[in-house]
C-alpha cells in the first residue's frame, strides 16, 4: 500500500476501519500489562483512533505516528485540542494534553523521533500492510522497541481470497514469524471479529477472527 492509496482514503474519507469508541479488546488487556501511569506508548499508524485518548485517560504518555495530516487534524480538532507544531526528524510533531502524532511515515521514524518509549499499541497497523512490508515493520518496530517493554497486538485473520485487503490477513503463525525473532509472542485472545468489512457480512462468507497477543521485547 503505498502511501498515496491512504492519502486518498482520508482525503475521500473512507476510513471504515475508524472506531466510535476505545476498542473493547484495549480496555480488557491494556491493564494487564501493568504499566506505570507515566510509561510512554506508541501506537503506530493510529489514524485519528479514539484509542490514543484511552491510553492518555490511563496517563500515558502516547505518542502515535500517521501518514496523514488529515487524520491528526481530526483527532485533535474531535478531541477539542489545539496542538502544537513541531519538527521531529522526518516527520511533524503535533501535540497536545500528552498526545503526540508524528506524522510522517513509521518507516522513517528512528528512536530520537519518539524519544524513549516503554510500550506499544497496535490495532489495524500491522493488518494494514501488504504482505512485502509487514516483516519491515515489525523490524522497525523492534528497533524502536528497547529491551523489556511490551505492548498489544490486534490483529486478524480470515480464510484465503476472502477479502482483498487491507485489512490483510495476518494469521498467528505469521505473527510468529515475523515478530518471533525479536519478540516474546503470548496469544491472549482470538474469537470472531464484532465488526467486519462489509464484504464479509454476506450470508455463508467466511468469518474473520480477531486475536489479541501480548508481546515482550527481548
Ligand atoms: C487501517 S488504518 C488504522 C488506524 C488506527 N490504528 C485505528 O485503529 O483506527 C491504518 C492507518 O495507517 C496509516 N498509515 C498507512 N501506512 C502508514 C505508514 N507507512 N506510516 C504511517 N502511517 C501509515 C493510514 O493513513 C491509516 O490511517
């Protein structure tokens, strides 16, 4: 997916993956990690997600990174902030009230962007991504990533050709795979996805499934 392809879905505003409220599976397993109040968090490719006002509310600091201007406009301008504006290496820093986006491209973001950071928060980040770049990601993801921190990880799963994606399928022995080698990989959760692309929701379509893992940096 290149980035002109979600330039366009913001610009044309199809951005079904967008939630109206914290996503049940974040509030359930967040507190599980057990993480000080003032722990830092990055949530990669987080859109304009309601999520990243949850992890605040939990007194966080977060710290998101999005490709598009639009998404954070729209984040800060629902959450009735104004944020501030700011250089931060390739990408823009906008913040305000304890939330940051980068935005640029997670590909270009380097731990001086972020600054230092003990978790992570991802939901529709990896999922998002085509297959060719999903194994980069969760490298880049683990250079970002000191030793010891955690985070969460949503993903899904739907039978082959079901679906052309994004969301792609990203299955627990992918997960395995690419994060395995840097990660500790702990499989909390996986029952049938709640809310479903509109092409799975015929009569007989196959089911999509939502797993939840907790992951360890090693
Ligand atoms: C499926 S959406 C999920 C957004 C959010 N995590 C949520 O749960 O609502 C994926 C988001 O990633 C952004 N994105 C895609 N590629 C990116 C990249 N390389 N760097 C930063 N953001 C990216 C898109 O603009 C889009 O907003």
């Amino acid at each position: 997916m290149d980035p002109t392809f979600w330039h366009a879905r913001w610009q044309q505003g199809q951005i079904g993956f967008h939630r109206q409220d914290y996503h049940p599976k974040l509030e359930r397993w967040w507190p599980q990690l057990e993480l000080p109040p003032g722990a830092r968090v990055l949530a990669p490719l987080c859109g304009k997600s309601l999520d990243l006002r949850y992890l605040a509310g939990r007194g966080h600091e977060v710290i998101g990174c999005e490709l598009s201007p639009l998404a954070a406009e729209a984040f800060f301008a629902e959450a009735g902030l104004a944020p501030e504006r700011s250089a931060a290496g390739k990408s823009e820093r906008w913040s305000a009230q304890g939330i940051s986006i980068l935005v640029g491209d997670f590909f270009d973001l380097q731990a001086s962007d972020t600054g230092p950071l003990q978790a992570f928060y991802d939901r529709a980040a990896l999922v998002a991504l085509p297959s060719a770049l999903r194994r980069d990601y969760a490298t880049r993801l683990a250079t970002l990533m000191p030793a010891g921190t955690a985070g969460l990880l949503l993903a899904l799963d739907y039978p082959d050709g079901a679906l052309e994606g994004p969301p792609f399928s990203v299955d627990t022995a992918e997960v395995h795979d690419i994060l395995g080698p840097n990660f500790t990989v702990e499989s909390v959760q996986r029952n049938a996805a709640a809310d479903v692309p509109a092409q799975l929701r015929a009569p007989g379509a196959s089911t999509m499934y939502e797993s939840v893992y907790r992951l360890t940096r090693r």
